[in-house]
C-alpha cells in the first residue's frame, strides 16, 4: 500500500533510500541539513565499489595491532580516549567481535548485501537516465607486502571463486604503475568484477531522477531537532521550518542519526571512525593504476575515476581512521602523511600537494554490519551505520529498507542486519 515516507538525511543512503521507496509507490519527502545533497560522508570517500572486498575492520589480531599502532604518529589507525560512554560501550563490543569465527560470519553477511547491492546498482543504471557519475567496472586488486599476509588473505577470501590470487610478476603484468614499489610487494589478490564511482556525482545523478517524479520532494538547509513521539509511533519531525509530518520516518542521517535517536531513548551502536581523502586530477601522461588498488598494510585505497564532461580524470586516494576525534577538520599532520605515502606510491601520479584535501565521519558499528529495519516505534526506520561501505552498500541496504517498509519479502536474509528488538 503506497504511503507518505519522509527520510532525514541525504547522503548516499538517503538518497538510494529514496529511489528504493519510490519504485514501490510511495511518497517521499527526503530532508537535508546542508545546502545541497551529498555533502557528508559521501562527498569525497575512496571512490571504490568494493563488492567482493568487505571484511570487517574487527578481526582477530587488530587490537593488538593498534597497540603498536598508537606509538606511531603515521599510523593507519589512532585512538583517542575520551569521557564518553558511548565511546567505550562501543570499543567493548568492537573487542568482543575480534574473533575470526564472528568476523567470517560477518564478512559473509556484508558480502551478500554488497552482492545484492551491485545488482541493483546495475538495475536501476539500466532502468533509469542516471547522469554521469564515473562509473567504471575495472577490478579491484589488494596488494600485500608480507608474504605471511598474502597467505592469510588467499586461505580466507570471501568469495574465493571469484577472487585471483597474484604473484609479483602476473600483479606487475595486470598493474604495471605498481613497477615503483614493485620490490615491496609480494602479491596480491585481484577480483575482476569490482567496480569505481564517484560516490558524490552518484548522489546528484540520483537526485537528478528523482527530481523529475512527482511524488517526490527534497528540502534542504532544514536541520531536523527532535522527532516527536505518541503512543508507540512517530507524530512529526521538528524543524526551523516547522513540523513535518509523514506515514513512516527513516533516519539515515550518519552519525546525525545518533543524537536523535538518543532523544528518544534509543541508543545506536554507532561511532564514527574520521577519515580522509586526497583528490588529485591526473594529467594524459600520468602514471596511476587503472585498476583499483588497496595497500593492505597501509590501509590506503586508490581508485582512478573516469573523466566526465565536467571534470578530468581523477586519483582518489582515501584512508586512516581516527577513533575519538569527532569534527572534520582537515588534520595538517594527517593530510600530510597521506600525501608523502601516495607520492612514495606513485610518484608520476602527479603532485599530490595540489589535491584536494577531505576528511569526513564515517558512521560505524562495532560489527562492521549496518542497521537496516524497523524499530520498537511502528514507523520508525533506520538505514545507517554501513561505515566505510556506504557507496558499496547503499543500493542493497536501501532494498532491504524499502522491501521491509512494503510488507514484502527480503531479498536476503536481515540476519544480523537488524538493531535486534
């Protein structure tokens, strides 16, 4: 039955939200803090559809790791104590969940919502006249510098029949901008079906069709403060506008979901882990990697995004997570580590002094798994938590929501999807 769906926040998933609930009848009204779409999270992120690479950042062995790491000023990890209870109530669950049995069952449940998401990414660029948005399917590889790594990654891959495992020469043959660093690395795994994006550009393509349906609406620059409540279900959203009301509430705001939540005396297993991109246009003679390319001890990703009418070729480079800094300021020391590794990468990329800087927060659980569905109030929804995997997961999860939503059968399995009511 069609009803009047009014979804707060409109990033990637916000958006793809909208989409989902709009290809089943609805009506939506999608609210924005900012000014335009996307300017969140999504705005400048890896650029990586990453569907066969979906490991959680809990696993066995991290938290040590981020011992040693803490003593290194560069590390691809910091942690900052704080006097924050959600903060720690987070951390213990993140512990609990360094386990390579929960990890495993995890990463197979990301991989079938990050499979359910290609597929409907590639349904709905065949269904509507979505706008340019760098979109390229060119593989994906994850290089390893340890042999020990390399051996791990190849025993556990996810998708094991679909995933290649490289030696030195056949990676250089595949990927020869690698030829640099090529003495530091020992291999590498390679899938040949993940895709790049521009996760900004997806979100104006997005909103582009949306724009032409008649039963949707977009307001922006309208911060929403509190979520008015009465006898088990959600009245109205308050904002500087004024109340608005709607059938169902979706809050796939980020981290802007928490406090809200919060107020209704619902506490999200939500964090957010601060990260940071470089941006650099590539001139015709650069040498970057066509391929995408993750540096799995330095936690760093590159992917090349395609040329649009508007904008040159581009080097999107992303990674760190700082744990307890909770702004997006761009970290001088941060940004700066970021630059000399990528020039130490690739160095005919170009001069990475001159990209563009960016750092953002993304929303995370403890388990790396999102939360998608209903919650203890009848039209209250939530869509968030999918951390570094928004762009990758975005088009899966806003199913999930929207098959829900419609009474219809999921897709997949919600096992571990769910807040758990």
């Amino acid at each position: 039955m069609s009803s009047h769906c009014l979804i707060i926040g409109a990033g990637v998933i916000g958006l793809t939200t909208a989409y989902a609930l709009l290809q089943r009848g609805h009506r939506v009204t999608l609210v924005e803090a900012c000014r335009e779409v996307g300017m969140g999270t999504s705005y400048a992120n890896g650029g990586q559809l990453s569907y066969r690479y979906v490991a959680p950042l809990a696993d066995v062995g991290v938290p040590l790791q981020a011992l040693g790491w803490m003593l290194n000023r560069d590390a691809p990890l910091t942690f900052r104590p704080r006097l924050d209870l959600q903060q720690w109530r987070w951390c213990a669950t993140f512990l609990a969940a360094c386990r390579r049995s929960v990890n495993q069952r995890n990463g197979q449940r990301l991989l079938q919502l990050a499979l359910l998401s290609q597929q409907q990414l590639h349904a709905w660029q065949a269904q509507s006249p979505l706008a340019d948005f760098s979109w390229r399917s060119n593989g994906k590889l994850v290089v390893y510098r340890q042999p020990q790594a390399l051996s791990r990654a190849a025993a556990s891959r996810v998708a094991a029949d679909s995933q290649q495992v490289l030696n030195r020469q056949q990676l250089l043959a595949l990927e020869p901008s690698l030829a640099g660093m090529a003495e530091q690395l020992s291999g590498a795994i390679f899938t040949p079906g993940d895709e790049v994006g521009d996760c900004h550009l997806f979100c104006q393509a997005l909103l582009g069709y949306l724009q032409q349906q008649n039963r949707f609406r977009l307001v922006e620059q309208c911060p929403v403060s509190a979520l008015t409540q009465q006898a088990g279900q959600i009245q109205a959203i308050e904002t500087d506008l004024g109340p608005l009301q709607a059938d169902h509430y979706i809050l796939t705001a980020g981290m802007g979901s928490y406090e809200l939540a919060k107020a209704l005396g619902l506490h999200l297993p939500l964090y957010p882990l601060k990260g940071y991109s470089l941006t650099l246009p590539l001139a015709e003679e650069a040498v970057a990697p066509h391929i995408s390319v993750t540096d799995y001890e330095r936690k760093m990703v590159y992917a090349r995004l395609p040329a649009t009418d508007a904008l040159p070729q581009r080097l999107r480079v992303a990674a760190m997570v700082d744990i307890g800094v909770q702004d997006t300021l761009i970290t001088p020391r941060r940004i700066q580590s970021l630059r000399q590794q990528a020039t130490a990468s690739f160095p005919a990329a170009g001069d990475f002094t001159q990209a563009h800087s960016w750092a953002g927060l993304r929303p995370a659980t403890p388990t790396g798994l999102p939360v998608i569905g209903a919650t203890r109030w009848r039209n209250l929804w939530l869509n968030l938590g999918h951390g570094a995997l928004g762009f990758t997961l975005a088009c899966g999860s806003a199913t999930l929501l929207a098959e829900q939503l419609s009474g219809q059968p999921t897709s997949i399995s919600l096992n571990g999807l769910t807040l758990g009511l």
